[in-house]
C-alpha cells in the first residue's frame, strides 16, 4: 500500500527469518518490550499513585497490595502497548538503523509469540488494573488503544499529526497511578499531570525526529522535520515548551520547593529552544533537546514525590 502499511505478505517475508532457531537474549527481550519507555511510564504512574495518597491522607502501608496491583498491572500493559507496536512495524524497523536489530527484524523472537505475547500481557495487565479500580483499568485502556491502534496503525505512516495522536497515550501513566487510588479524575492533580506529560512528550519526540530524520523520510513516515523541515520544527518545539510554563502553578498545593524547581527547568529548556534559532549545527542541538528532555521529566516528578514525603 502506497503508506506502507503492513500486510499479510510483510510479515510472511519476515517469518523466514524465524528458522533463526528461536535463540534471544535478555537484550532481545529488552528490545522488544522497551524497557526504556516502560521504565519511563512507570515512573509517572507511581508519582500519580504517590500525589493520590498524599491528597486522599492515604496511607501506603494500609494499601501495599493496591500499589503492587497498579504497578504489575500497568507494567503488562505498557509492555503489551510496545510489543504490539514492534509486531506491527515490522516492515519499516529494517530500513531504520535504530530499529533494525529488533529481534522481530532478525527473527529472534517470532511474529506469533511477538502477537502472543503483545495480546496475553496486555489482557492480564488491564485485569490487575481493573482489581484496583474500574476507572484505573478504563484509563490504561485508552492509552492502549491510543497507543496500539491510533497511532501505530491509523496514524503514524499517514499524518504529521502522529506524535500529538501518540503523546495521548504517553500523558495517561499517571492518571492510572492516580485513579488506583481516586477513581475521581477531575482534581487539578490529575489533570495537569496529564497535560505535562502530553505537551512535553512533543518537543521530546520533535528532537529525535529531527536526528533520525533521513530514516523516517527513508520508511516513509511523515514526521514533522521530514516533511515540513527543520526550521518549522523548531518553531514548534519552543511553542510546546512555552506552554508548559504556567503549568506548575497549578501544583501550588506542593510548596514553593517544586514551583522554583520546575519553573527553573521550563525556562532553561525554553532558553534552549530558542537558542536552536542561532545554532549552525542543528542535529547538536536537538541532540542537546532531546536529552535535556529525558533529564527534566526525570526531575520534576522526582521532585514532585519528594516534597510530598
């Protein structure tokens, strides 16, 4: 198909390599769950649960199983949101150097228990998650959904607008953590919680866009940078990291500590987005964005946990 959408004929190809003895390693298993980005969501799902105890005067100790369930649960989703997602992109990850390692490229891992595995912890993820609350369960659907079928299969090979459609599912984590504990989402907590993670999900992908840009334009997937440029990227970039500026003022309720430590990291990281506008070299400087990115979702909700302790 002209979008390069996967058919029954692409993964057959593909199913000749799983005569590779079905030998993988703990790399391999890494690799295909995405170890990275779960680790990263389940961060923010615990900061959800944590912010919930702490405005609910919930004790941990009285709800460990509560804990155990939510973190177990949205762990099984989110690997089965991602291998899902490897399942599915199996034809283009050859063309992306990045990519083209995964053991569903090389066959490592089949297809079948790729699609197995994807359906199976998704199932058992969404049960534990529903032993929590409904609301808990219903939310991690959504972003499974969101994640599986509105971006990796609607989405991502047809529109620029992909990354906003996949920074839906990447903002619900902590909405789980926080809906294990209060099924009551219209709390300021939760809803600026979600609207962090879902604007700083843009500039934080705009930048690896912009450094794997010829793989993209390669696969075919319109990416903002490849199809619109880099110029018009950065533009982008620095609206979305202005947007979170007024955020944390929302969070009053956590102290004065966590307004000065996240609006400290806004305006550095808008300061770093305008300075794309005068850098030469502009793959260092998305380079310089994106890692700025990881460091600061690490901080502010770190620090969000620690004020409340």
């Amino acid at each position: 198909m002209a979008n390069g959408e996967v058919t029954p004929s692409s993964i057959t190809i593909n199913e000749s390599a799983n005569l590779n003895n079905g030998k993988f390693t703990m790399k391999d298993v890494k690799s295909v769950i995405k170890l990275g980005i779960v680790n990263s969501n389940l961060f923010t799902v615990f900061a959800g649960y944590w912010l919930a105890l702490y405005f609910t005067n919930t004790s941990f100790m009285e709800n460990i199983s509560l804990f155990f369930l939510t973190m177990i649960g949205s762990t099984l989703v989110l690997i089965g949101a991602s291998v899902l997602n490897n399942w599915y992109d199996v034809d283009i990850d050859p063309i992306m150097s990045r990519t083209k390692e995964r053991p569903t490229v090389t066959g490592k891992i089949s297809l079948n228990n790729t699609l197995f595995i994807g359906v199976t912890s998704t199932i058992l993820g969404l049960i534990l998650l529903y032993l929590t609350t409904v609301t808990a369960a219903i939310i991690a659907f959504i972003g499974w959904f969101t994640y599986v079928v509105l971006y990796t299969i609607w989405s991502k090979r047809r529109y620029t607008l992909n990354t906003e459609i996949g920074c839906i599912s990447g903002a619900v984590p902590p909405l789980i953590g926080w809906a294990a504990i209060n099924p009551d989402l219209f709390h300021i907590v939760p809803i600026i919680l979600f609207l962090i993670m879902f604007i700083w999900q843009t500039p934080h992908f705009l930048a690896l866009a912009m450094k794997n840009c010829k793989e993209y334009k390669a696969a075919g997937i319109p990416m903002l940078p490849a199809v619109h440029g880099f110029e018009f990227t950065k533009r982008q970039i620095v609206v979305y990291i202005a947007c979170l500026l007024p955020l944390p003022f929302f969070l009053g309720e956590l102290g004065n500590t966590f307004l000065a430590v996240a609006t400290t990291l806004n305006v550095a990281w808008l300061i770093i987005g305008f300075s794309g506008f005068f850098m030469e070299n502009v793959l260092k400087w998305a380079n310089f964005v994106f890692f700025y990115s990881l460091g600061y979702l690490i901080i502010i909700f770190l620090t969000m946990i620690i004020v409340v302790i």
